[in-house]
C-alpha cells in the first residue's frame, strides 16, 4: 500500500526538501511546491493522493489552499502542518475537510502512519465513489 | 450479509429456519404426538388432538406474522421518524441561518443608506465617515460568506468514512494541539486513557473535529489554575466512551437543552457561529454514538461521548 | 401636531444599533438603545417611551422573554418587533404577547419610520380613549 503520490506544499525550503529527500530514500514517490498557487497548478496536472500542506504561507495561506484543493478535487485528503499549533486553523482546516492536522517537527514515522491512514481513507472513498 | 440479532432467541430459531418451516414444524410435531395419544384414548380425544394442533398452527403463525409486520412498521417508522427529524432540524436550521444572514445585510443596508444620505447633502462628505461605512461593508460581507461557508459544512451530507481507529492516538494528538493554549491559563490538563482501549470502527477525521472542539470549548471555558480532564474508556454493550471534563464556568441550567442546538451561542456577537456543537452532535449522531453534557453552573462541564466499536455499515 | 415618539432600540447587534439610533437621530427622533433584554427593562423602569423595537434574537434574555417581561411591567409603549426570519409559528407567539407590527430584517429606513408611526398612532388612540 505505500504505492501513493504525495505533494508537499510549504514555504520553508529547507523543511520541506528535507521531508522529500527522507521520503524518497523510503521509496514514497513525492513532490514539493513552495507556495499555494504552485500546488494548485501541480494538483491540476496531477493525480495526487494526498497532499501535506502548511497553514501559514505568505501569499495564500494553508486554509485558502486547503479551500481551493478541495473544489477542484475533493477526495484528495490533506494534511495540515503547523510550526505552532493555531486552534482556529485547525477546527478550520478540518471543518473544511482536512485529514489531520499536526504540529511541526514530526517524526517521520508518525507522518508515514498518518499518510498511510490518508491513503487507506482515499481509496475507501474511490471505492464508494465507483 | 446482514446479522440481525434479536432480543427472542426463540425467534433467532424461527429465522434461522425459515420462519414458515419452524411453524409446521412446530405443528407437525404436536400431531404427531397428540394424534396416537388421542387414538389411545378414544376418537373424540383424537379430534381434540386434532384440533389443538390446528389452532397452535393457525395462532403461531398468526403471532410470527404479526411480529414480522410490527418490526417492519417498526423500521418505518424509525426511517420516518429520523426523517422528519432531520427536516425539523432542517427547518430550525433554515431559521436560524436567515436571521444569521439577514443581519449582516442589515447592516450593510444601513451603511449604504446612510453613505447615500451623506452624499445628499451640499458639502462633501466626511472622508473619515466614509471610509469607515465601506469598511463596515467589507467587514459584513465576510461575516455573511462566513456563515454560508460554515453551513455548507454543517449541512453536507457526507457518509462517514469508515477504517479501523485508534482513539487515543487521536485524543493524544488533539490535546497537542491545545497544550500551549492551556499552559498560557495555566491550566491543568489530564489525560487518562485506557491502556487497552479496543480500536474502532469510525471517521477519524470527524472524531478529531469533535474532540478538538470540545477540548477547545473547555479551555474557553476554564480559568486560569483549572483542570481539564479527557478520559477515555472501555465501555459496555461493546462501546467505548470518551470524556471531557473541565472546572471552568459551567453551562446555566436554562441553556442545558439548547447547547446542541444550531446557532445557539452565548458568545457576544460574532464571537463563534454557534455551530461548534451542533457539528459535534450531527457527527457524533452519524457516527452511531451519542453525546450527552451535564454541567454546574461555577463548577464546571463534563461532555461524555459514546460510540460503538463497530458500525453498522450503513454507516449508522 | 403631536411630538416626535420616544423610541427605545432594543438589540444585541451593535453596529446594527448604533446605525439605527444615528439614522433615527438624524430624522429627529429622541432615541436610546439597550444592547440586551435586561438593560432594556433596566431602560423602561427609568423613562417613558412610546415605541421600543425589540430583536427577537438575542443570546442571554431572548426576545419572547424580553417581550413577555415588558408587556407585564410596562405596558404603556407599542412594541415593533424585529427579527431575520418570522416563522408562522412564532408570529403568532409575538402578536398573542402583545407585539403591533414586525420589521423584518434588512429594512430599509422608511419602513422603520412608517411602522414607528403607525405604531404612535395607535397609542396615542389607544390614550384619547381612556
């Protein structure tokens, strides 16, 4: 089941080339967009299963994204991240349909699980959806 | 497959056999015994014999039949009954949403009429004033997209998405979340979680919107140098159960029964859509589970959540 | 001709009050606002009035309440009614307490003012007959 597609989208580079670079020596096939209106374009082109996305990001922030990916496809299930937890954000995120939402650093291994749990959730609803 | 389980056992039998089959059986079997009995004992005995086994036919499956039709009408009902629920609440929920609107367009009304009066006038207006009535329009119109934002979301019908969860792991995670918040107040938060806790069949993410809700109502809710305590439990009948209890203000009395209702909010204007809990309740409502709340006033709230370890796979 | 009518605006939305008491002010009427059921008693117990506009949605004292409280100790004002959404069903509620006329919510000006002189008329007939 790690046969998924994943797109991380946050501004920080050095995060977020980290978490590609451990991803990919794990055989997790996976891209990076720095900003929202990035992620959008590559989620048109794309089939992502699951999207890692962080809340705050100059320009259009996490929400805003979370908003716009879940207009243009709806059973991509997405991650939140957060350098610092915002309650709001994430009752926010979530009542917008988000998959989890969780604060920054995170173990490998618990963003693995939670991806896995993401996938699992997407394909029960590709199957639903049939 | 459907597993039905009824309360009768005996009736579990019937249905397990075919019911019409256990009703001859059931008959057969009293011929067989009441007829050579009844010729030993004379002709009239055996008519009697004969009769008896006729009636215990005719009332057996007259009572199977009935059975059958009262729990049909009985599950008619209950789709009846939930239906008409949801279009009470429906209902209530389309009142609640048109005064949450109109106000806002109330205001904007008033602002424009009042910027259309101050351009009447022979000197120009007030810049200041202007600006401000603008703003104020602006300021409207995102509470008013807010609303119809978060009533889509209340008001989409989306069947739980049902894995295996780990309900602890999400109690762990949520209060995470809130950790900062409630060492800034100073508040105490407890968790004690079954060690054993069965996984469940849910929603996560709906399970998480609960509880981070609820967690995020206790904190408000609570003083600083407060407690809140989550608990979760093992619960009979093959549930679990989830708790929040905080020390914080309490609800009053004459609200208790509202609480769950959409729109209610006792926050000042603007301060919260009043949707929190009603969501919280819809999900938990879908999720097969119930939530209940007592409070005292001064003392504190305690929000219990029960949930079925498996669902139905309707999703009830 | 007789005076102006002393109005007492009852509502919990702020900015909605104030715009109204100014706009009111504006076309010379003598207005005083409460942001709640009990600061309008509070109100009444003070100074008389002839015409209170009452919200029907406030949280704490609601507007059944607020206006089955005033018509029992202060009788002597017409009281308009203001809401968002008048169902059947709490229309009647409000006309069996006591309430003369509804302004459903946005309403332009001169319907506020119409409906604040209907309601003066009344009492003034409702006193030349006692």
């Amino acid at each position: 089941m790690d046969k998924f597609k994943i797109l991380i989208v946050d501004d920080e580079n050095d995060f977020r080339e980290t978490i590609i670079k451990r991803l990919r020596a794990r055989k997790i096939d996976i891209e990076g967009a720095d900003c929202g209106p990035k992620a959008l374009e590559m989620v048109d082109a794309q089939d992502f299963d699951v999207i890692v996305l962080d809340v705050k990001m100059p320009g259009m922030d996490g929400i805003e994204t979370l908003r716009q990916i879940k207009l243009k496809k709806p059973l991509v299930e997405v991650i939140m991240l957060t350098g610092h937890a915002s309650v709001e954000s994430g009752i926010q995120g979530m009542q917008l349909g988000a998959f989890d939402y969780v604060m920054k650093p995170v173990a490998l291994d618990d963003l693995m699980d939670k991806l896995r749990q993401a996938y699992e959730r997407r394909v029960i609803q590709l199957e639903y959806n049939k | 497959m459907e597993k039905k389980s009824h309360t009768s056992p005996l009736l579990n039998l019937f249905h397990d056999l075919g019911g019409n089959l256990a009703v001859y059986g059931t008959a057969l079997g009293l011929v067989i015994l009441a007829v050579p009995l009844g010729l030993r004992a004379g002709p009239m005995y055996a008519l009697a014999a004969g009769l008896l086994a006729a009636l215990s036919l005719v009332t057996v499956g007259r009572v199977l039949r009935q059975k059958d039709t009262a729990l049909r009408q009985k599950e008619l009902s209950d789709e009846q009954l939930l239906q008409s629920q949801k279009l009470a609440s429906i209902g209530e929920l389309s009142a609640g949403i048109a005064h949450e609107i109109n106000n806002p367009l109330a205001i904007i009304r008033q602002e424009a009429e009042w910027l259309l009066q101050l351009y009447k006038k022979d000197s120009p207006p007030d810049a200041q004033e202007t600006q401000s009535g603008l703003a104020e329009i602006v300021n409207q119109v995102d509470r008013a997209r807010e609303i119809t934002h978060n009533l889509l979301n209340f008001a989409r019908r989306s069947q739980p998405v049902v894995q295996g969860v780990e309900l602890n792991r999400i109690i762990l995670d949520m209060t995470s979340l809130v950790e900062k918040a409630a060492q800034q107040k100073n508040i105490n938060l407890v968790k004690r979680l079954a060690p054993d806790l069965p996984l469940i069949e849910s929603d996560a993410p709906l399970l998480r919107q609960v509880i981070l809700n609820l967690l995020n109502n206790a904190i408000q809710a609570t003083g600083k140098g407060g407690t809140i305590t989550v608990v979760s439990e093992a619960a009979d009948h093959r549930q679990v159960m989830v708790q929040v209890n905080d020390t914080g203000v309490g609800i009053p009395k004459e609200h208790l029964s509202q609480i769950f209702d959409p729109f209610f909010t006792t926050k000042p204007q603007g301060k919260g859509t009043g949707l929190g809990l009603s969501i919280c309740h819809g999900i938990i409502e879908r999720l097969g589970g119930k939530i209940i709340v007592t409070s005292v006033e001064g003392q504190g709230s305690s929000f219990v959540i029960r949930l079925p370890q498996a669902l139905d796979r309707r999703g009830r | 001709m007789a005076a102006l009518p002393k109005i007492l605006l009852v509502d919990d939305e702020e900015r909605f009050r104030n715009n109204l008491k100014k706009m009111l002010a504006a076309e010379g009427f003598e207005v005083a606002a409460a942001g709640s059921g009990a600061a309008a008693l509070e109100e009444l117990a003070l100074k008389p009035y002839d015409v209170i506009l009452l919200d029907m949605r406030m949280p704490g004292m609601d507007g059944l309440a607020t206006l089955a409280a005033i018509k029992e100790r202060h009788p002597d004002p017409e009281v308009i009614v203001l809401t968002g959404h008048a169902s059947v069903d709490a229309a009647r509620e409000i006309i069996r307490l006591g309430a003369v006329e509804f302004l459903l919510k946005p309403c332009p000006l001169e319907e506020v003012i119409a409906k604040i002189e209907t309601a003066y008329d009344r009492k003034l007939a409702r006193q030349e007959k006692s």
